[in-house]
C-alpha cells in the first residue's frame, strides 16, 4: 500500500489482518473453531477469510474452488481464468505453515492462499480482490501479508471500523453493537468479560460534563456492581477510572451456602474512560475479572484512539 494511504486493523477471533481505513467490515460469522468474514469497498468484496479448527487437504481444496469459479454458479463458464502458478504471498512470511496460492481475472481479479498452521492449529482459506479497472495486485499482496490467524505472546488483536485493541487469546466475541456513532464489543474468556466501547459526536454525549460526571450517571442505577470513580488522566486525555466487585444476588439458599462454603474469590470490577480531544472520540473499557486485571490493562494500553496506524 502507498505510504499517503492509511491502514487500520481487521482483528476477530484470532484473525487479524492491516487493511485500508475506507474498507468496511459488512459480513462475520461463525466462532473461533470456524468461521468467515468479509470486508467490502465500492460494492467489492476486498477480503474474505475463512478459517477452521482442521487441517485441510490445501491442493485439492484449492483446485475445487477455482472448478467452482470457473464454472459459475449455473455451471457455464464464468469467463474468469484461473491460475495455480500465482505467488500470492511470501512463505517467508509465514513461518509454521504449509502454504498453497492461487489467482483469477476476470471482471475482478484477486489473489488467494490456504494453508494449515502448525502453531494454532487452524487451516485458512483467504482472498484479496480489486476491480479490473484499477491496479490492486500490490494492495492485496500486502493484505494477504499482514493476514494471521493467531496472536502474539498470548495477546489477540481485535479491530472494527478503527476501534482496536488486544485482548487475552482465551477472549472470545459474546456480542457486539454497530450503530452510526456507536460502537461496541463484548467479550468473554474464562471467569473474565471484557467491553470495548467508542462514541462519536461527543459533545452530544457528554454535553457540559466531565468524563467523569458522564460516568457516575450512566452508571448511578447500576445494581449490578458496587463501584467507585475518580478522575484521573489516560493516555494524556481528561478520563476516569473506576473500580469495585459484583454484587452478591439473593438466589438459591443452597447455592449460595455451597458458594460461602468453597468460597470462591471476589469477582472485581474494573472501568477506564477517556475524551480522546483529538479524534473528538469517548472510549470506555470495562471488565470483570477474579485477581488479575490484566484484560483491563491491556486492552486499555493497546486501544489506538488518535495515533496514526
């Protein structure tokens, strides 16, 4: 990709790639075992990746496709040409993996690779496209480049419409939100939760508060968590942090006597909620977690709310 243009990152159960900031996430499914995404611009579809927990047969999962695609769906020719001979990618690139490429042209053209990681154990079919009237080959080279399917030192990337931040690899997508100037994901791994959360328009959000005026009201109805705020600076914004436990429901009386008995750790709370003045951005991070708030941490650390990617 071109120096003047800029990038952020695609990161969803594991997956992660460095894509142009005007590519848009408009398809997911699936879970971490196995799943697929898309990422559209002008209409196109610019990447799609699917993945799954079993190794595949690569050649001749390749060479069924690219019958598929030649074909068409009514199984008439396509008009697209296919090719085994592509370099899609380096395999230098991709150390620990077994690797097969492949190409097409036709109204659009695109590159494609499989393979079968050795490291996390999944196998991965990805392709890159570009419309015949432009150049794109070098673009999506690059995509497929930055394209992996596990983390770093045990740390996932996640990233949505420019919203991106690292999460611990057991962290899997509970549910998220996507509205015009909202945008929200929530995750879950283990005895942990983690949200992720990012306004625009601010100043309709926050009006004449503090950040941390905003928070004590949002949350003042709370019954969930007992919690304390104060202010407090978070990467050189005005923000808030807050800190507490989840509260003890009345349930089950033997529940609850089988619970006291073991006696099982605190589940604590964690919150950190910062104005980004320069991209007029509110982020909050929250998390539940029993001992180490490193979910929190990290992901606040990791969040790129202003700097270039």
């Amino acid at each position: 990709m071109s120096k003047e243009k800029r990038t952020t990152y695609i990161g969803w159960n594991g997956i992660s790639a460095r894509i142009p900031t005007d590519w848009t996430l408009t398809a997911v499914g699936g879970d971490r075992r196995s799943g697929y995404l898309r990422i559209d611009y002008e209409q196109v579809p610019r990447l799609q990746v699917k993945w799954s927990r079993k190794h595949i047969d690569l050649e001749a999962k390749r060479d069924e496709y690219l019958k598929r695609l030649a074909k068409g769906r009514r199984r008439r020719p396509s008009g697209i040409e296919v090719s085994t001979d592509a370099r899609a990618i380096s395999k230098r690139s991709k150390p620990k993996k077994d690797i097969v490429s492949f190409a097409w042209h036709g109204p659009h053209c695109g590159l494609g690779v499989l393979w079968n990681c050795h490291v996390c154990g999944r196998a991965v079919m990805a392709q890159a496209a570009w419309s015949i009237r432009n150049e794109g080959r070098e673009e999506a080279q690059e995509v497929l480049e930055s394209l992996d399917d596990h983390g770093v030192s045990g740390w996932d990337t996640w990233g949505v419409d420019g919203l991106v931040f690292l999460a611990p690899a057991e962290y899997e997508m509970e549910g998220w939100q996507r509205m015009t100037r909202y945008l929200e994901l929530r995750l879950v791994g283990g005895p942990g939760k983690l949200k992720v959360a990012r306004w625009g328009l601010v100043p309709l959000v926050l009006g004449e508060r503090s950040v941390k005026e905003w928070y004590e009201e949002e949350n003042s109805r709370r019954r969930d968590i007992r919690w304390e705020a104060e202010e407090t600076r978070i990467k050189g914004h005005d923000g808030v942090a807050a800190r507490g436990k989840l509260r003890r429901l009345a349930g089950d009386f033997r529940t609850r006597l089988r619970k006291s008995i073991g006696r099982p750790p605190a589940v604590e709370y964690g919150a950190r909620g910062w104005h980004c003045t320069e991209s007029n951005r509110l982020y909050l991070v929250e998390a539940f977690h029993k001992g180490s708030a490193e979910a929190l941490d990290g992901a606040v650390k990791s969040v790129l709310c202003h700097e270039g990617v």
